[in-house]
C-alpha cells in the first residue's frame, strides 16, 4: 500500500474544521492586556508631568485666594473696630451730642462691614474660579459672553431690583438712617425697626409694619438725627398782660429744666420766642425748646400740661372762657301751629251753600 493511499482514507474519513464565524467575539489575548497595559503606562508616564503642574497651579490658586480672602475680611473688620472705637471716643461730648449716639453708629459700621466682606468674597472667589477653569485648557471667552448676555438680560429684566439694590447700598454708606431712627420717607413714615440693601421695614404709629423699596424712596427726613425743637402755641385773650403770661411761661421751664428726666431731654433753654399772631378777640404766644432727637412730642405734651397748670394757678383764663348758658326757649303751644277750621268744611254753613253750583232750571213740555 502505497503512502498517498493510506493517508488518503484518513483524510477521508475526518471532518473538515468549521471557520471561525465573522461575527464570534474575540477573546482578548494575554498579549494583547500585556500590550493595552504598556501603552497605558507610556502614556501616564509622558502626561504626569502635566498633570501634576495643572494639579498644583490649582492647589497654588486655591490657597491663595482663601488667603488674601482671610486677609482682606480681617482687614475690613480692622477698620470697623476703628471706626466703632473713634465713635465711642467722640460720644459724651458735644460733638457727639451733635451726631447720632454710639450704638446707631456701630450699626451703621456693622452693616457696612458685612456689605464690604460680601463683595470681597464675591470678587475673590470668582476670579479664582475663573483661573482654575482656565487651567484646565478651557475657553473661557463663549462662558464670558454668554454671562455678559445673561446679564443685560437680567438687567432689564430685573432693572427695579438693581435699582432697590443699589439705593440700599448708598443709603448704607451715606448713613441716611439707620435702626432705631424715626423717618418720613415720603410713601410712608414711622421708626426702622430693619434696613436692608432691597427693603427697609418701619414700625407705623399704630403699630403697622411698611415695607418700603429703597428704589421708590425719593426723599428722607430723618426725624432722629441731630436734635428735634418742641414748639407749643398758647392762646390767651387780646386784653391779658402779656408780662403776666411771659412770667408764667418762664416759672415753668425754669422748673421743668431743673426736674429729672427733663433735664436730660431739653438740650436748650424754654424760650418765649413771643407774638404768633395777634386777632381781635386772641393772640398767640410762640414757646420753643431744643430737645433730644425724637423727644420733641414728649416734651410739648408735657410743657402743655404744666403751662395750663400754671395759667389756672396765676388766673389766667383760657381764650373764650366758660360758655354763656343758653336761655331755654319758652314752651310753645301744640296748637299754635294749627291752621283754624274752614267755614267751608261744613256743608251747613253760609259759605257753603253760596259756594255750591246752582241748578238748572227744569223744562216742560
């Protein structure tokens, strides 16, 4: 038998090998993971140098903002507490009796210093954002447009909330009022029991609570700063002697002057300033006083009742006097309203019968 014959049968008789299917996943080799693993490590090994420089810019940026972000806060507390501690120094005397009193100022101080260190943090951390994003490789001119666009968008949008914005803030640094203050603002009045950068809340005299826009307010008068003047007018006959009144008047600031607390609410002298007005039958007598900021109605009520006190005292009668008492009107008769009876009411009477129509006379045939 020859070789090709043998081998023949055997190939005969054995099945051909499948192909592998197009579509058969591939297993991945030991080679190949050995391969992905080198190139893997190359390409760390050639990038870690850059990864570390991005890594400690960012770390270098971030320390340094919260740096001068701690140093520029302390730094405006600093000027606070000098502000506050030049405040306490000039209180007490009368410069300081002039300005507002130690603990407005301080409010005032305090208010301004939180504005202060928002704005530092706000700009601090924002630029610091913006470098570590710009570390990173990315283009930061599109987010830059784009937040420009959204803010004059929203600035149209939202013009009367930069206005209240705004206002608060000037009003703020401009020490305009502050809490505690009484005020006019023109929409509406009271004292300010809160001031913030949008909206000031005041307390109304019947216990009401306004919120007003720092944008609508046009006008302020702060009724707290400085000192208040109590004027009271006092009416009496055009026939008194005014030397007799003007005694009077004096006895009782004198004495109010000398008296606890007044003595600490009058910043001044009661003055007689004199004639008002002068009419035929009254004249009026103009008093004045310098007192404590937002004392002035405390003190007018109070000069009011001691001057009408001394006035009885010294039988000084007040204008007009005790009404005249009105005669009563005699009794009128019921029956003096009623008109008399008619003549023609009776069918009877003379009137009547020469009132009634006369008949016509009959017809014969």
């Amino acid at each position: 038998m020859s070789l090709s014959a043998a081998v023949l049968p055997a190939a005969a008789g054995s099945s051909p090998s499948p192909s592998p299917s197009p579509t058969a996943p591939t297993v991945p080799t030991f080679q190949d993971a050995q391969e992905s693993a080198t190139n893997a490590a190359s390409w760390v090994e050639e990038n870690w140098s850059t990864w570390l420089a991005i890594g400690l810019r960012v770390l270098l940026i971030v320390v340094i903002a919260a740096v001068l972000r701690a140093v520029v806060r302390r730094a405006i507390t600093k000027l606070i507490d000098r502000m506050n501690r030049t405040v306490q120094a000039v209180d007490g005397t009368a410069l300081g009796g002039l300005l507002v009193n130690a603990e407005r100022r301080r409010q005032r101080s305090q208010a301004i210093g939180s504005v202060l260190r928002s704005v530092a943090s706000f700009v601090i951390l924002g630029t610091a954002a913006l470098m570590v994003l710009a570390t990173f490789q990315i283009n930061l001119a599109p987010l830059l447009a784009s937040a420009g666009v959204a803010g004059v968008a929203i600035g149209f949008g939202a013009r009367n909330l930069v206005t209240d914005f705004l206002s608060g803030v000037f009003m703020i640094l401009e020490d305009q009022y502050g809490v505690g203050d009484s005020i006019d603002a023109g929409v509406a009045s009271g004292e300010v029991i809160e001031v913030g950068l949008r909206v000031t809340k005041l307390r109304g005299d019947n216990g009401e609570i306004w919120y007003v826009r720092n944008g609508e307010v046009k006008r302020i008068g702060n009724l707290s700063q400085g000192w208040s003047t109590a004027g009271v007018d006092v009416t009496v006959r055009s026939d008194e002697d005014l030397d007799k009144v003007k005694k009077a008047i004096d006895a009782v600031g004198e004495r109010m002057g000398k008296e606890e607390p007044w003595n600490e609410l009058l910043w001044g002298p009661i003055e007689v300033l004199g004639l008002d007005s002068v009419l035929l039958d009254s004249m009026v007598v103009r008093v004045s006083a310098k007192t404590m900021p937002g004392k002035s109605l405390t003190v007018e009520r109070e000069l009011r009742w001691r001057i009408k006190r001394a006035f009885d005292a010294a039988d000084i009668p007040i204008v007009g006097g005790v009404p005249l008492p009105v005669e009563e009107a005699a009794a009128s008769d019921p029956a003096a309203g009623v008109a008399a009876p008619s003549a023609y009411a009776s069918s009877t009477s003379p009137q009547s019968l020469a009132a009634s129509p006369i008949s016509p006379p009959s017809t014969t045939k």
